[in-house]
C-alpha cells in the first residue's frame, strides 16, 4: 500500500466570509494536488473563522449536508483527493464545533462534533459532541478525526488507538502561548499511540487570539514528518503504512498495557 501524501494546509482564511474561504480552499486543493497530495487538512474553523462574535455563529453555522458540504465535495471531486475541514455545525437548534472529511469522489465520508470546548468563547457558543472516535476509511487507511483541545486528553486519544485508528486528522485553533502542544504533546501523542497525527492550526492574529502556526505530522515512531513555520503556507508529508507497521512491531506500549489497573480512571 503506498503512502498517503497528506497537504497541511496552515491559514486561518478570511473571518466570516464563507464564500471565499471556500475559493481558498479550491486554490489549495489544486496545489496540494499537483503535488500528488491524496488529503487536504484545514484548520479548525476553517470555514467561518474562528474568532466570531458570538451572535454570529448561529447565522454562519450549516447542516453537514448543506451548501458548504456540497460545494467542498465538488471541490474534492474536481481535484480528486479528500478534504477535511473545520465548520460550525447546525442540528436543529444545536450548534457544533465540528469537522467533516470528505473523500475524492466528492461524499462525506465522516462528521466529527468537538467533544472538550476550550474557554469561554466556546462553552457559549457550542454545544459539545458525545462520540469520542469517529472514523473513515481512506487509501487503504484507518482515518480518525478530533479538534484542537480534545488531543490533549491522553483518554482521547487512547481511544482512537484502541480502535485502530492508523492516521488521526486535528484541525486547530492553537494560540499562544500554548504553543507547546504543537511542538512536544501532538509528537508525544503519536509515539504513544502509534499513530499518525496532522495537527493543522490557524496562524496570526484574529480577534483577541493570537495562532501560533506550528502545524505538523507527527509520525509514530517519535518523529515530525514536516513542520510549518509561523506564517501562511501548506506543507506535505507522507503517510507510510510501512512505517507504521513496523514501528507497531517495535514499540510494546499498546500491547504492554495492563486496563485492570486502569479502573480509577473511569
């Protein structure tokens, strides 16, 4: 099975407005294509912005089959590789944090409802999810999705591990000074787990946040494959199931473990 090449595509687009965060997606699909990308990771929020008045966004948030869906599929259809991409999510009345993977033939392939919402911003504009591990097949892969603050709980991302989740999918909203989490917790999180992880952040200012870039996929045998600076940009890596397989070989963590210890947890 060959490498996944996975584009990481760091920008924080333009704050509420949709349409043309939707041509900047079109301009990246098409370069990460040409690069021989099989996947394109956005940012958390990607769709809207981030930093949004809170009356905003009901207004801004769509269903997962909505315009935007629709749009992004033809997106990934015309370019022919899977995108992943942060939006406000309406159910009714309910308002998600949420991601939805979209593979290249243009339909939805997973919707992922953030489960841990950081700070206040979020707690009041957001209702949070309640299915910790989301999953989609791709290339051959086991695809997991989670935002932002949820990969900082090691149970999270313990989670995916156990449910085989081979390539874990993190688009994010990282902002100073907790710029730590990109540069050591998401490498730690993929050797421990053995897993793929692409962090994918927002960058400079909006609002009152301050994003730190730094986006980055983190292999699982200790090592980040590529690394953004700070600035606009995408970067690529590659997925390696060989990788992957072997450094499961090697590294006992998962089969070492010992659940009838771990009861006090839960």
């Amino acid at each position: 099975m060959p490498p996944l090449r996975t584009a990481l595509l760091q920008s924080s687009g333009v704050l509420g407005d949709v349409a043309e965060n939707h041509k900047a997606l079109d301009e990246a699909a098409e370069r990460a294509a040409q690069a021989g990308a099989g996947l394109l990771v956005t940012s958390e929020m990607f769709l809207t912005g981030y930093a949004l008045d809170l009356d905003a966004v009901p207004g801004l948030a769509e269903a997962s089959d909505g315009d935007s869906a629709r749009a992004i599929g033809e997106i990934a259809r015309r370019h022919g590789l899977a995108v992943l991409y942060g939006y406000p999510e309406r159910d009714g009345e309910t308002v998600y944090n949420s991601a939805q993977l979209i593979g290249p033939d243009g339909a939805a392939l997973a919707n992922y409802r953030k489960t841990h919402l950081f700070g206040c911003f979020e707690q009041d504009a957001f209702t949070p999810g309640d299915t910790p591990v989301v999953q989609a097949e791709l290339g051959g892969l086991r695809i997991g999705i989670m935002i932002c603050y949820d990969v900082e709980f090691p149970e999270n991302v313990r989670a995916h591990a156990l449910a085989g989740t081979d390539l874990l999918l993190v688009p994010t909203a990282q902002m100073h000074p907790f710029q730590f989490v990109a540069e050591h917790l998401v490498p730690v999180r993929a050797f421990e787990n053995q897993m793929y992880v692409a962090y994918v952040n927002r960058t400079g200012l909006e609002g009152e946040f301050e994003f730190v870039g730094l986006s980055c996929l983190a292999s699982p045998d200790g090592t980040t494959r590529t690394r953004a600076g700070r600035g606009e940009e995408m970067v690529l890596g590659e997925v390696d199931p060989e990788l992957l397989s072997a450094s499961r070989e090697n590294n006992p963590y998962l089969r070492d473990r010992r659940p009838g210890l771990y009861a006090s947890l839960v």
